[in-house]
C-alpha cells in the first residue's frame, strides 16, 4: 500500500476559485495555477476525459480531468484529493477546473450513503454526525451559521463593554435555575459536586460584588431532566449580569442583541420558525404574566383553586406539587404556545422568582421577566435581589417549597449570601440558551438540529 501524503500546503478556498472560473470566457482559462483539495463527490466518465466534483468547507467545483495531461485516474467516490490545475469555464458554461495533477491525500474504505439523496435517516444523521455533515450541504451550512451567531453575540457584548469571563462548571451547591442537576464525587477532596444547571449565575454576581460592572459567560449547562424539541441534556448557555441596570434595560438590550445579530447572520431580522413567519425587530411585544394567565381563564393566586381550575380542563395536575408548579403548567399549556410573535411575558409571582426585586409599590410580584418567539421559551431575566437579608430568606422559601414536594428548587448558598452582604449595585441579568436562539434564527424545529452531537440513547437500548 502506498504511502499518502502528509500534507498539500497553499491551497485554495473552492469558492474563491470557483468565482475566478466563472468570469472567465466560455472555454478559457485562467493565468495562474491553483491549489485545491476536498473530497469527490461524484465522477464521471468519458472517454479520454474524466468529471470529477470536488467539495470543501467553501463549496463544490467540477474537476476537469483530460487523461493525457493528468495520467490514469484512480480516484473513487468519496476519496480526499489535492488537485493542481488553472480555472475554467466548460462549453456548458461550469465554473471548473481543469486538472494538471490529482493526488490521492486520504482513501475511503466504507462506502457513502447514496450520494443522491444524502443522509435522510434523521436517528442516523444525529448519531453519526460526521456522515450528516458529509453528505448534506444544508447541514455544513447550519453549523457554520451557528458559529456566526456566537461570533456575532460576542462582537455586540464586547462592544458595549462587557467583559468574558468563566466560572466553575464543577460546583459544590448547584443553583441559578430550577432543575435536577448531575452530580459526581470529587475523590481526592472526598466531596460531592455537581455539573452546573445554569451559566454561572450566582458567581458572575459575585463578580459584580467585586467592582467587574459588566460581565457575561458562554459555557456548557447539564440538566438532568428529558428530552424534547427544545430540551437536551447539556446545552450551551449564554449569561450577562450589567450593574445599574434593571430588567427594563435588560429587555431593550436582549432585542437590540437579536436584531444585530439577525441582522449580522442572515441579513434580515425576518424568520420562518416553527411554522410561522416572524419579524425579530425591535421592539418587542410586552404582556404581564398575570394578564396573560388571566385572559386564558387560568390564574389564581390559591393552590387549591389553580388546582380545580385545571382539573375541570383535564389537565393531569398529579405530579405539580406545589401552587409554582401549577402556574407554570398553566403557562406551559395555555401561554407559551400562542406566544408566537416575540413578546417578553414580565412581572412574576415572588414565589416564582427567587432571585428577582420586588416591583414597585409592593406587593407580591417581582421584576422578572421571559422572552417568547414562535411558542418557545428564548430568555429568563431579572432585576437581580441584591439584599443579603432578602435573599436569605427567599432562599428559605424554597426550602419550603423542596420539602412542599418540588424537586427543582434553589438549595441555596451561604456564601452567596454573604457576598451579596458587601453590597451589590442595582443590576439587571439574562440567561439565554445559544441552541434555541439558533433554531429560531435558523428556521430549526429540533435543538438536535442545532447541536453536533445530540444526546442519544445507547445503540442496546
């Protein structure tokens, strides 16, 4: 067996070729020798010359072969290749190149799926990604537009001041969301940890406890919970925390953030998602949750009664536990799916935000607030609580609710208590999840379309 190649230095984009192809005249070629290499993703045979189409990262070319000039040719389908020759454009008018030198740089040995329909099991494409990306040009495309969009969030953030940073994904109290977490033993500390389940929350406000004023992270986040359309164990969230700002500077800044980025990735802030035909431009339409809750005959601030309500509409209210696990069945099967142009739902309940101000004028409700775009959840933010006393003692009103029943409440952190005790400025903070953002961006109906490698089930099961 011969040896490959270790390397094929200086070579091209096929894009940029593939352009300089297609001013030429029909039949000429171009002055200048190219370097170009990928993978065959189809041949051709006739006679004396050889068709050849030649896909990278960039896009696809046909290869010109005239056997006399490159010699024999011994490429497959699927094979990598370098190939050296000068731009063209065929009789029929093909951007092209016209090939001098084919060299083998990698063998395929199982063959493709059917290279004219591509990848279409959808168990397949998920678990064996690298075929996905291989055969299917959309997916490329995907993948490489979800990475624009990180690019993007980053550009806007630092340019309005904000500083990255990264906080422990290993944690000894998990806490920033309701949510099992993952947990794991720490053998030589012989202490228990646990994989976070929200970005960083409750550090990223220590850092604004430490003079930061502006800060956010992007990282991965573990839930130990189901999967669904919009729900995979380990997904990537993106946090902010802005001092002397409160969840109305939070809301105009997140839509800002969306247009931009809409604006920056796809060039208009007009989206297909989940059927629906959207416009992502500033501003948003804003709605109070209780009003929301109202309108659909479904709110009351009495367990018993939430309880009779959704009973008399057959809604299965066994598993809900506590009057926050209610409100939030009714907001899951009654709101969030008519929540289809984007619309942030503000004001909630304190017992459902442990972590937010109280709204002026007292009274029960804080300054939270939940953006929705096509009947999904995009963001979760706050006017942060920034008294130590308070946030003691909404930490004990969860441990009220734990021992009410509900398995998902804030444990609580004595540290983090006594962080905010040295005094936090006024602040306002989001929690966004990259992958859903994504898939409203990207017209995706599934976050496994979104993510690389999806959770899956083990092939025994």
């Amino acid at each position: 067996m011969s040896a490959t190649p270790k390397r094929f230095p200086d070579r091209d984009e096929i894009a940029r070729v593939r352009d300089e192809a297609d001013a030429l005249e029909t039949g000429a070629e171009g002055p200048e020798t190219r370097r170009l290499a990928g993978r065959v993703m189809a041949r051709r045979d006739m006679g004396k010359l050889v068709f050849c189409d030649l896909v990278d990262r960039s896009g696809r070319i046909q290869l010109l072969c005239p056997v006399a000039r490159t010699g024999e040719i011994d490429v497959h389908l699927g094979d990598v290749v370098g190939a050296i020759g000068k731009p063209t454009k065929s009789r029929r008018g093909e951007p092209s190149l016209v090939v001098d030198e084919l060299v083998v740089l990698s063998r395929i040995r199982s063959p493709l799926p059917d290279t004219f329909h591509g990848l279409t099991d959808v168990e397949q494409r998920y678990r064996r990604r690298y075929l996905d990306l291989l055969m299917n040009e959309e997916t490329r495309a995907t993948f490489v537009l979800r990475s624009r969009i990180v690019v993007a969030i980053r550009r806007y953030l630092d340019g309005e001041g904000f500083v990255e940073v990264e906080t422990p994904a290993l944690q000894s109290d998990y806490g920033g969301a309701f949510a099992r977490p993952f947990a794991t033993h720490h053998n030589e500390l012989d202490q228990d940890l646990y994989l976070r389940i929200a970005g960083g929350e409750l550090y990223l406000k220590r850092l604004i406890v430490g003079g930061l004023e502006k800060v956010y992270e992007i990282g991965r986040v573990f839930r130990n919970e189901g999967v669904s359309y919009k729900h995979n164990p380990e997904f990537t969230m993106l946090e902010w925390y802005e001092a002397y700002a409160d969840y109305r500077d939070t809301m105009e800044r997140f839509e800002t953030l969306v247009e931009t980025v809409a604006l920056e990735v796809l060039g208009t802030t007009k989206i297909h998602y989940r059927g629906h035909d959207l416009d992502v431009k500033r501003p948003w339409r804003r709605l109070k949750l209780v009003d929301a809750l109202a309108e659909h005959g479904v709110w009351s601030d009495d367990e018993t009664d939430l309880r009779r309500i959704l009973d008399g509409r057959g809604i299965d209210t066994t598993q809900d536990k506590t009057w926050a696990q209610l409100v939030d069945h009714a907001l899951t099967n009654y709101v969030e799916p008519r929540l289809l142009e984007p619309t942030f739902l503000y004001d909630y309940p304190v017992r459902l935000s442990p972590f937010a101000r109280l709204a002026d004028g007292g009274g029960e409700i804080t300054e939270r607030f939940e953006g929705f775009v096509g009947g999904t959840e995009i963001c979760n933010a706050f006017s942060e609580l920034n008294d130590a006393v308070e946030q003691e003692a909404r930490f004990r009103m969860q441990s009220e609710e734990g021992a009410g029943g509900n398995v998902e409440v804030e444990p609580g952190d004595e540290d983090y208590v006594q962080a905010l005790s040295y005094g936090m400025p006024p602040t306002g903070g989001i929690g966004f999840g990259i992958d859903r953002l994504a898939m409203m961006l990207l017209g995706k109906d599934s976050i496994r379309d979104v993510i690389l490698f999806p959770a899956q089930r083990s092939r025994g099961d």
